[in-house]
C-alpha cells in the first residue's frame, strides 16, 4: 500500500509541479480511489491456441 501511495504522489508532483499542496494530494488520491481500474489476472491461452 506504501507503494501506491508513493507512486501517486510522483505522479502528482510530475503534473502539479515539485511539491503541490496537501490538498491537492488529497484530491488526486480520492480521484484515484474512485477512479481505479481493478485489477486484472494475466490473460492464459487455452491448449492449442497459437499466441
């Protein structure tokens, strides 16, 4: 979880600028929580199959 939360906070300062305010952290993080995609297990090919 520390993980994402570092992540997102790059991708924050890359778009905002070199430290955006708390708020603005706070809002991307929402939108983040709101907007995510779920994950998604790795596609498998069924026997046969050419990939």
């Amino acid at each position: 979880m520390e993980s994402k939360k570092n992540e997102l906070d790059e991708l924050v300062r890359e778009e905002l600028g070199d430290e955006p305010s708390q708020e603005a952290k706070d809002y991307a993080r929402e939108l983040y929580e709101k907007y995510r995609l779920p994950a998604t297990p790795p596609e498998e090919t069924a026997p046969g199959e050419d990939t």
